[in-house]
C-alpha cells in the first residue's frame, strides 16, 4: 500500500471539506470541524477524474495527483480570505465508566478498516458496476472505456452516481488495487461526529453506551466494509437533517444552507433521496409558518430547499450518466406504469414491517436496535403522562424524520418496483437509523437518568474535598489560662 498517497488524499479531503465548510462560517468545535472537514471532503475529491475525463486527459496516477491537487487548491481559496489553526485545550481523558463501551467501539472500528484495507470489493452491485468502470478506467485511462462493448443489459448498476466509480479510481491509482479505503475515511470521522454529538446531549455513560449500540446493528456495521452507496448516502442524509434541525431552533441562515448543500451531496449520491427530502419540507414549512416568517422568505427558502437536490440529480444523470456512459438511458423506464393502483403501496408497507423490522429477518439485520428505541419511545410516553415534561423540539423533530422514511421508502417501492424489500429498502433503512439515534439522545426518560448521574458526580464531588480539608486541618491546641 502506498501510505504517502493515502497521507495526501487524507490531508485532500480534509483541506477540500475544511475550505467549503469556511463559506457557511458555522460555528463547531474543533474536533467537529475535524470531522466534518475530512466527511464533506470525500464527495468533493471525487470529482477529480470527471474533470479529467472532460479535458480529455488520459488518467493516470500523475494526472490524478494533479487533478485532487488543484481541486483541493480551489476548494481552499475560502480560507485565504480568513483562516485560523484550531486551538486545542487540555484533553479530556474518557472517565473509567466510558472505557469497555469505547474500547469495544475501537475494536470494531479496527476491524473494519482492516477489512476494506485486505479484502477485494465482492459486492455484486459494484462487481456488475462502479468496480467494473473504476478497473477498466485504471486499465485503459478512460473511463468511456472497452467495458461498454460487454453486453449488461441483465443490469442497470452502471447508470448509477459517479461517486463510488470516481473515488475508486483515485483510490486504486494513488493507494492500493482494491481501493475502498476511502469507505474508512469516512466512516471514522462519521462515528467520532456521532459520539460527539452524543456526549453533547447527555452523560458520557449514556453516550457511550448509545453509539456502542448504533455501532453493533449488523448491517450497518457491515456496510461499513462492504462497498456500496447507501452508508455514505445515510451519512450525508442524516447530516443534512441535523443541520436544518439546527437551523430551525437557531434560526442561522447559515446552518440552512449548509443543510442544502449536504442534501444535494446526498442526492448525488442516491438521486431518489429527492423524494425524502421533498417530504422532509414540511417540516420547515410548518415552523416557518409558526415563527411567522414573511411569505416571500418562506417560499425562496423552500424553493431552494428542493432545488438544490433537483440540481444534484440533474448533474448526476443528465451530465454524468448521458456523457460518461455511452449507452440509451432513460430514468422514465423505471416508473411504476400503474401508479393508479395504490394497494402496491400498502403491500410494501406492510412486507418492510412483517419481514424486515418486525420479522426474524429484522432480528439478523438490524439486531436489537430498533427494539430498543421503539421500547423506549413507548416508556418516554409513560414518562410524559407521569412527569407532564415535554419532549425537546429536537427529539420532535427527529421523530418527523423517523416518519418520513418509515413512509418514504414505501413510497419509493411504490414508484420505484426495482425498489425491492430485501436488498434496496434493506439497506434504505439505515437512513431511519441516526434518526433514531439522535431521538434517543433527546429521550426525556434518559435525559433524566443523565441529569441524576451527573447530580451525583457533582454532589460526590463536593463533598470529598470538604472531608479531606477537615482530616488535614488540625485542631487548635487548648490555650492555659494566665495565673
């Protein structure tokens, strides 16, 4: 393996993600923007050989250092203009309680880094597409390449987002032949986010606890080595979310449109994530409407809020597809040509719940996971009516989400019947899965069981000191009375 050209595609992304992000001007902590630099810097490098397909220039191994190189210095100019080092503190150390939940984490996150580093893509959907274009690409320094003389009409994986084919390219060229390190590169970062996000909300105890049970559902543990779009498409959706969540309690318009920018990233990755996002606009809409915000602001905003996306979808099949994959395409054809009959939809409705969340093949999947949030949204209920305490404004808008793809990816099937329950809605379930994730980090029942750990901490912490300034003062001796 080439460990200098993975040090410079790391230090690419993170530079690339890290100028974007200098034009939101959002406010992070230092190990967020980390994380989200090097995140948002993975879509952005992928871009390099289109460029270089464009300019009809062969692509090899110099010619794509040149091209991460240049664009990674166009994505810098931003912080030419106002750049400042992040300046770290004192690190805090996780306490004793975190360490078997983090050290578990670790491992799992060793295991899968080692697995996208010694293993071979075997994916069938990359094998039939986005693996088959990146190796021929590599081979021919094209990638309009021989692979297209092949008949595949059995498959339809190659007309598909240029974001796997493009990173796989660099990554074989600059790094090793299997490529796929790129999948590590973001999912670390990914989970560090994630946790960060986490202890921010509650104890660290229950932090650790929490992403520890996210990092174990099966699946998408697995998807984390597994090379296909639907974890980075989860990345970018859940991402965009949270951010337009924090936008709606901030009211930033800075947040809002780094929230565009994430839900077009995740749209370019999977141009059917435009139908949840156009779901997901009812959401701002209502709290527009509540905080009384001027009709004109609130119709520019939700007309950019859908247009970003439709614009990733433009440049992903109407430039990519039509250009770089010289074979008849038309997305029309996989229409439902009866989409008068509604009974198709309840029929997904109902085999996503009996076979995958419900069902034994739920428990293989999605493990506990989902058993456990629905247990705790049923005691968060018990808990309100007992306790009168209203759910956070961000636990409500987290369970929107949650509704919009238990809905949307029926909805989906329903358009889409290539959609299918165990391989497309399978793996569209891990969008529902950080949803759920940042409900529970909002969860009133263990908001309350943090709050009375950390009541704890602080009352055992206080009084220690008192008891050792008494055992180290000692008494005054007794004064004798003068004669």
């Amino acid at each position: 393996m080439n460990f200098a050209g993975l040090t410079f595609l790391i230090f690419a992304h993170y530079l690339s993600g890290r100028g974007i992000l200098q034009l939101f001007r959002l406010e992070l902590k230092n190990l967020q923007l980390i994380c989200l630099s090097i995140i948002l810097g993975v879509p952005l490098v992928s871009l390099a050989p289109c460029f270089v397909q464009l300019l009809h220039i062969p692509i090899t191994m110099g010619s794509m250092f040149a091209s991460v190189g240049i664009l990674t210095a166009l994505c810098c100019v931003p912080l030419a203009f106002h750049f400042k080092m992040p300046k770290f503190g004192k690190i805090t150390l996780p306490q004793i309680y975190e360490l078997p939940f983090l050290l578990c984490c670790l491992l799992l996150v060793v295991l899968s880094v080692w697995r996208c580093y010694y293993y071979p893509v075997f994916a069938r959907d990359m094998l039939a597409g986005p693996e088959l274009l990146a190796e021929y690409a590599v081979r021919e320094r094209n990638m309009v390449s021989s692979v297209f003389n092949v008949d595949l009409h059995t498959t339809n994986n190659y007309f598909k987002s240029p974001y796997i084919t493009c990173l796989q390219i660099i990554y074989k060229l600059l790094v090793q032949p299997f490529g796929q390190l790129w999948m590590s590169v973001l999912f670390v970062p990914f989970i560090v986010l994630l946790y960060s996000y986490l202890r921010h909300r509650l104890h660290p105890l229950l932090a650790a606890l929490l992403l520890f049970l996210f990092m174990t559902i099966p699946d998408l543990f697995a998807y984390s080595f597994v090379m296909l779009y639907d974890y980075s498409n989860m990345v970018f959706f859940f991402l965009g979310f949270y951010y337009l969540v924090q936008h709606l309690e901030s009211k930033k318009t800075s947040e809002f449109a780094f929230a565009l920018f994430l839900f077009g990233l995740a749209t370019y990755i999977r141009v059917e994530t435009l139908v949840l996002i156009g779901m997901l606009a009812l959401m701002p809409l209502v709290m527009y409407y509540r905080q009384k915000l001027e009709p004109k602001k609130i119709v520019l905003r939700m007309a950019l809020l859908i247009a970003v996306p439709v614009a990733a979808y433009f440049i992903c099949i109407h430039l990519f597809v039509e250009h770089f994959v010289p074979l008849p395409f038309n997305a029309s054809n996989d229409i439902n040509k009866n989409l008068g009959d509604v009974s198709y939809f309840f029929e997904r409705f109902s085999n996503m719940n009996s076979i995958l969340i419900f069902g034994a093949q739920g428990l293989v999947v999605y493990g506990l996971y989902m058993k456990f949030f629905l247990g705790l949204l049923v005691i968060d209920i018990i808990y309100f009516v007992a306790t009168r305490k209203p759910m956070t404004m961000e636990g409500r808008y987290a369970l929107y989400g949650v509704l919009v793809v238990y809905i949307g990816l029926p909805l989906l099937g329903y358009l889409l019947p290539l959609f299918d329950i165990m391989n497309t809605t399978k793996r569209g379930l891990f969008k529902i899965l950080p949803l759920m994730l940042l409900y529970m980090a909002n969860s009133g029942m263990l908001r309350a069981i943090s709050e009375r750990i950390t009541n704890w901490e602080y009352k055992r912490d206080e009084v220690k000191p008192k008891v050792a300034t008494a055992k180290a003062t000692p008494k005054p001796a007794p004064q004798k009375k003068g004669k």
